[in-house]
C-alpha cells in the first residue's frame, strides 16, 4: 500500500510530521483529518530502496508488535511513567528495526509529542487502528486497558488470517503437487513409453492415443502455455487494480464455490472484531467506522461500512446501510439493530466476532473434508487413467508375444 508523509498542527497547538498508508491521497487527506490535524500538507512519499541483507527497511513481524503492546500496558498499569516503559521496553526488543523505531518514539514523547501522535509517524509498525486506539486511551485516561484490547484484538486478528491462510493454501499446494506430477508423467515418463511402441509397432489403443497425443501437445507447447498463465495473472493484477475490477473480483470471491462462505465468514469476524474492539477503547463511531472500513480486506464490505459511515453522519442508523449492502447476514443485521438500540454495539458486535470466527474453524474443517475426496479422485482418475492406459499396449505386446 502506498505511503503518503504530511505535516500539520495538532489538536494541540503542536507542528506535528509523520506518514500514513493509504490507497489514495484523498483516503490519506481523510486519515490525517481524523487524527484531527489542521493545515495539513500531504504528499506521496518518494520509493526507496529497501535491501534486508545491506541494511535496508525490515518488517516487524505482528508477533512483536502484540507481544509489545501486552507489557506495555502490564508495566503501565504497574505506575511506571510511560518514558520509563517505553526505555525499558526498547532495550529489551530482540528486533533491531522496532528497537530503532522505538528510540524514535521515545523521543518524540520527551519532546512532548502524545504516544498516539509519535507512534503515527511509523505506520508500518503501528497501523492507524492502534493509534486511534492509544490516542482514545491516552484521552480517557485508560491507556493500559487500550492497550491490552490492542494486543488481544492483533492476537485474534492473526490467528483468523492464518486460519484463513491454512485453509487457501492446502487444496492449493496440494493441486499444485498432483498437477505437477502429472505434468511429469506427461513430459518425462510417457515419451519412454511411446518409443517403446513405436519399435514394437503394436497398434495403440484409444486411450493411450488420448495420453500420447496430450503429451506431445505439452512437450510442444510447455513455453507457451506458461507465458499464456503469467500474461493472465498480470492482467488480473491489472485489473484487479482498477475500481470495477476491484468491485468485480471482490464480489466473486464472497460467492464463489466452497471458499466463498469462508471468505464471508472470515470478512464478517475481522469487521466485528475491528469495529466492536475500537468502540469499546472508546474510539468515535465515525472514526471508528472509517478505520474498520479500510482495514474491511474486501472492497464490496468496504463500500457498505463507508455508507453506514455517512448514514450516522446523516443522523440515520447504521443498520439500514449494512442490511441494503447485501454481504451481511441476518442475524448480523439483527444484533447490530439490538445493539444500537440498547446502546451495547460494542458488545453485541463481539459477540459477533466469537460467533463467526469459530463459523470459520467450522468452515475450514468442512472445506479441508470436501477437498480432500475431490483430489484423491483426481489422482485416482486422472493419474491412474494415464499409467492405466500405458500399460494397456503392454498387454497386447505380451500376447503377441505369449
């Protein structure tokens, strides 16, 4: 995602300079609006190489970052003051780009710059959910309690995204491994075989033509027909990259066969959970809204929480919007209505997550059990069909023989 540098004057009186992550330089004016910073100048930050290995930008895994967060708010809820928390915690990260990152917010914060505003300036390390989060503490008061909603929300966020991860990549790598062999079977394997026929000049049967011919049509067209897929994926990138195209694959993917229920499962428990954990720290209903939005991962799930937004800035319900989007399910729809109505959104909304993110274990589990006949099928007919139908004129040639 790009990343976009601005510099303003805070709520506070105070020059205040840092970097956002955003999809456009009007979603990045709109970031910095809600962090409520005024005369602000915001522009696209220039590419910079970035090699690992001769010392350039490393990524600070999730796992530290949570793991940060929870001692944080352990060494703060113990009275330490929060310069003191943040020097011992820098000394003791393993992890030389946060520990660096870190430093650097420590001294913004004896500058007198607000943790919510020094952690802003490192978007790659803190996102924009836990800024707002920390600056809803730091204004109520709260900050260790924020914290630890912090660390247990980027728990449960990362355990979805792996869940969700395992479940996409096992029919894959497995696909991938019986396509694989049987291309080898096509391209290796048989081309002995057919020269051995070709000597003995036993006629072929109908299937072992089928085999031989698909395996001359592969030897002659492999460099082909791997161009062909490379042009595909980057069309689809293409694509993908515009709006409609956004729009369009998006939409697919929450109705697709068998992973789609998983991809709307998974979307309905991270915007539950996002939404219900930045209301509870005390986060606006409205920045809320626009930081669930963005962090949604599916652009149909984006469009209806950005229309429930301006439906509250209207004066009108959140629920309407969402029930019109057409992506939510019923009861969704339903316990969002009883929690704006008894003033518990917070609440219901991660009863919500609970609900459908043990939908997606269950969804995974019965994926895993309906993919796993579909490929011993496809080995069995397909793999076993072509050793099949090699041996088939081996039969004949024993017989001439015999």
């Amino acid at each position: 995602m790009p990343v976009f540098t601005y510099k303003g004057v805070s709520h506070g009186g105070k020059e205040v300079a840092g970097e956002v992550e955003a999809e456009s330089l009007e979603q990045a004016e709109q970031i910095v609006r809600a962090r409520r910073i005024t005369e602000a100048r915001v522009k696209k930050k220039s590419a910079e190489l970035s090699i690992p290995f001769l010392g350039g930008a490393k990524k600070v895994p999730t796992q530290d970052v949570t793991q940060f967060a929870r001692q944080f708010a352990t060494m703060i809820d113990a009275g330490l003051p929060l310069v003191q928390c943040l020097t011992i915690m820098g000394d003791q990260l393993e992890n030389e780009t946060f520990k660096g990152i870190l430093k650097q917010v420590t001294g913004d914060v004896e500058s007198g710059s607000t943790l919510s505003e020094a952690m802003g300036k490192h978007p790659n390390v803190f996102n924009n959910l836990f800024v707002n989060m920390v600056a809803a503490g730091e204004v109520g008061g709260i900050l260790d309690d924020v914290l630890l909603r912090v660390s247990t929300y980027m728990e449960k966020a990362d355990q979805l995204k792996r869940k969700i991860k395992g479940a996409m990549m096992y029919p894959i790598v497995v696909m991938t491994v019986a396509i694989g062999a049987t291309a080898t079977l096509l391209i290796v394997v048989i081309p002995n075989f057919v020269t051995m026929f070709q000597q003995s000049g036993v006629e072929l049967p109908l299937p072992t033509k089928i085999v031989v011919g698909l395996s001359e049509f592969l030897q002659s067209y492999i460099l082909i027909i791997i161009a062909v897929c490379v042009g595909l994926w980057i069309l689809y990138k293409r694509y993908y990259a515009t709006d409609q195209g956004e729009k369009t694959i998006d939409n697919f993917k929450l109705n697709m066969p068998l992973l789609g229920d998983l991809v709307r499962k998974a979307s309905v428990a991270r915007f539950s959970r996002t939404l219900g954990t930045l209301l509870r720290s005390g986060v606006s209903i409205l920045e809320a809204l626009d930081i669930t939005a963005r962090t949604a991962g599916n652009r149909i799930l984006q469009d209806a929480l950005l229309n429930a937004r301006s439906s509250i800035g209207g004066g009108e319900t959140i629920t309407a919007p969402l029930a019109d989007a057409d992506v939510f399910p019923q009861m969704v729809i339903q316990m969002v209505n009883v929690g704006e109505q008894t003033g518990e959104l917070d609440k219901m909304l991660e009863k919500v997550a609970d609900y459908y993110e043990e939908e997606v274990d269950a969804a995974v589990d019965g994926l895993t059990s309906i993919i796993e006949p579909i490929i011993i099928v496809y080995l069995g007919v397909v793999i076993g069909g072509m050793v099949l139908a090699m041996y088939m004129p081996l039969f004949d040639m024993m017989k001439v023989v015999s």
